[in-house]
C-alpha cells in the first residue's frame, strides 16, 4: 500500500511518512516536511527551546541536521541531556554488577599477616 504525497505527488510507503501523536501520517512525504521545514527555519533567527523553553538565536544556540533544520532542544539542554543518559547507562551498569556479586577477587591480603606475624 503506497500514500500519494499531497507536495510531490509521488506513491510512497508509509515509512516514508512522518506520523502524528495519534499514529496518523502526514499528508505530505518526510522529503517534502524536510524542504519544507528548512525553508521555514531559514527565516527564522530564533527558536524556543523544547526543554528550557527559552528564545535562543538558532545560529549560536541551536545544531542543525543535515537539512538545515534546527533541532527542538538547544545545545546546553542537549549537552546535559547526553551527559544524563550517560550517568544512568553507567549507573545502570554498575548496578547489576555488584548485584550478582561479580567484583574482581583481592588480592591475598598481605599487610594484616605481616601484622599477624609481628605479633606472634
Ligand atoms: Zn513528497
Ligand atoms: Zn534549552
């Protein structure tokens, strides 16, 4: 089953599509929403960032994909987005770790033997 985009006219398949919240396509292919969209960001000088929901400039503030369309956060709420999901990855892998009792075995204490041995 192919969907006629409403811009380009041309019968794609429903991946090609980008989906509403309610699971709807758009009635206009994502190459088409990509042109279009970059075409509305290129006159556009700021943007309110998704996270902070600040007014930042785009060019300062904003990293832009390969269509020159701004993403929805802006780089300081991205930056400590990464840095987030990087803690809870780590935490998450530390976690189990010790859970199941897998630590690296000690080496043979020496310096309570030697304390042993002195006070023999
Ligand atoms: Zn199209
Ligand atoms: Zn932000």
């Amino acid at each position: 089953m192919s969907i006629v985009c409403a811009k380009c006219r041309v019968g794609k398949q429903l991946n090609d599509y980008k989906l509403d919240e309610q699971g709807v396509p758009f009635d206009i292919c994502i190459q088409c929403w990509n042109i279009n969209s970059a075409l509305f960001w290129s006159t556009k000088h700021f943007r309110i960032c998704k996270s902070c929901d600040e007014k930042l400039p785009i060019d300062k503030r904003f990293r832009k994909n390969q269509y020159g369309i701004p993403y929805a956060i802006c780089v300081t709420c991205y930056e400590t987005k990464v840095q987030e999901d990087y803690r809870k990855l780590r935490a998450s892998r530390i976690l189990p770790f010790e859970a199941i009792g897998k630590k690296v075995p000690s080496p043979e204490p020496k310096v309570p033997s030697k304390i042993i041995l002195l006070r023999r």
